[in-house]
C-alpha cells in the first residue's frame, strides 16, 4: 500500500483528523485576515507595536510596556464624545426605522401572498441591491438634490413653493441609511415569519383575540429571533457607517467611522495607526456593550410580551 493510500485510510478512521482537516481552511482564513489584524490593530491601540532603526533599516519591534496614550488621546480629543453620539443617534434611528418598515412587509408577504407572488416581490427587493452600493447612494443624493427628480415633482404637482433643501442635512443620512439597510433586516425577519404556523393565528381569533392582540401576543414572540438577527445586522455595520454621510449628508457630520477613517488617513506615519486603532477598539467595544444590552433588554421584553 503506498504512503498516499495509507494517510488516506488514517483519515477515514480517525474522526478527530478529518474534523481538523475540514476546518483547517475556515480556521486559518480567519486566523490571517481576522484575528491577525485586530491582535496587530490592538498592540498598535497600546502602542506595544514600535518602529526602531537598526542599523540602515526600520523594523517592527514588540514592546512589553502598554501605554493608554492614545486611548487617552482619543478621549480628550475635541469632538470625540459628539462623534459616538452622532454614530449611536444613526445606528439607533437606522435600525428602529427599518424595523418599523420591514416587519409590516415581512408579515404581508407571509401571509398574504401566494408562493409565485412571493417570489417575485422578493425578486424585486433584491433587483436595486444588484447594483453597487455606492452608485445607490448617488442614486439617492440625484433624486434628493435641489434639481432632483423629488424636488421637481413636488414643484411641479404644487406641493412646494421652491426646491427643497434635504441633501446636506440629518434627514438625508436618515434616509440614505434606512433605504441602505433594509435588506438586512427584512430577509431575517421574513425567514422567520415566513415558518410560523398559520394555525396558532387562526387559534388565537378563535378564542377571541383581537388583530392587534394576536399580532402582540403571538407574531411578535414567534417573530423574535427574526427581529434580534436583523437588529445585530443592521445596527452593527450602521454604527461604523462614514461613506453615507460624507455623500448625502455634505460631510457636515462626524460619526466614529469617519473619525477612524480620518486617523489612519490623514494623521501621518505610526501615530495615525495608533489611533486609529484606538479608535477602532473603542467601536469595537461600543459594539460589544450594545449588543449586551440589546439581549439584556430588548430581547428580554420581546420574551415577556
């Protein structure tokens, strides 16, 4: 038998071998391209990543003696605490919004549509986000823009006296996010909606209960993991967001995104990537206790419901 044969039939028998071989790939991927930057992006966050000359050239070297200089940096900076406001205020309003949009869709589409119909409204959420994301977020700068198509139609039907001023503004990032995000918290709550035995409604008008009972006392619980998935997925990426804002919202605003986009760029040589990274760890842990708080609270009173 030879040796190709032989490590072939080891890997049939050994169970623990071929589950190590099957994640290999998966795990090391994300060893590389996750976990190595952050662990970089966090030594760099307490400055144990230096650049020292020896002899004609500059290395990396590992230092041992952590420092919360641009932890402390970044807190003292002017605008730092307006800045996780503004990002906490877009996430917020981004993913409540979304909600409040997506579920009544959710529930019509489950509920009220046959399969066929199904499919093809589902076909036509999907169709705009074929297109890449920047050009949709033009999109919407064009049709919100003084001489954009909104603008003029209102002119036109009479409804405003002159162009309306939306781009620049709070109400254009709103928006802009909103329409971004919405496919991500409309296809977790419509996969959940979607399973939901139609008898226990039927059982519910039965005994007696009102629509409004039985959307709050059976469709919402049954709904839940639905609605905390699509949450996490939208308020997470929502809560880093720069690029809408600087588009639509004429760069006047500055969440956490931009500010960390703006460190690494802009701030010259190891300093800017040292708080940048900083920074970085502060949205990672601004997520984090989010999150926590979100499962502690929010989940929690979906269960009492």
């Amino acid at each position: 038998m030879s040796l190709l044969s032989r490590l072939a039939d080891r890997i049939r028998r050994d169970r623990r071998l071929k589950t190590i071989l099957f994640l290999s790939p998966g795990l090391i991927t994300l060893a590389i391209f996750f976990f190595l930057p952050f662990v970089v992006a966090l030594l760099l966050s307490f400055g144990m990543l230096v650049r020292e000359r020896i002899g004609d050239a500059l290395v990396w070297v590992l230092s041992l003696q952590p420092s919360l200089e641009y932890y402390i940096s970044f807190f003292t900076s002017p605008g730092t605490s307006v800045s996780i406001m503004q990002s906490l205020y877009y996430a917020s309003f981004t993913t409540i919004g979304t909600l409040l949009i997506s579920f009544p869709m959710a529930y019509y589409m489950a509920f009220k549509l046959d399969r066929r119909r199904k499919n093809f409204v589902l076909f036509l959420i999907f169709l705009p986000f074929w297109v890449n994301f920047i050009i949709r977020v033009y999109a919407i700068r064009f049709l919100f823009h003084p001489d954009g198509i909104v603008s003029t139609t209102l002119m036109a039907l009479g409804i405003t006296d002159g162009p309306i001023s939306i781009i620049g503004t709070d109400t254009a990032v709103l928006i802009t996010m909103v329409y971004s995000y919405l496919i991500f918290m409309l296809l977790p709550i419509y996969g959940v909606v979607e399973k939901i035995n139609k008898e226990l409604i039927e059982a519910a008008y039965t005994l007696g209960a009102t629509p409004f009972k039985t959307l709050v006392k059976v469709t919402l619980p049954l709904a839940k993991p639905g609605i905390i998935a699509g949450s996490l997925l939208v308020f997470i990426p929502a809560m880093g967001e720069f690029i809408i804002p600087i588009i639509v919202g004429g760069g006047k605003s500055y969440p956490i995104g931009r500010l960390i986009f703006d460190q690494f760029i802009k701030v010259s040589g190891i300093q800017g990537w040292a708080l940048g990274s900083a920074a970085a760890m502060v949205y990672v842990g601004l997520i984090v206790i989010a999150t926590y708080l979100y499962f502690r609270f929010v989940g929690r009173e979906v269960t009492l419901i």
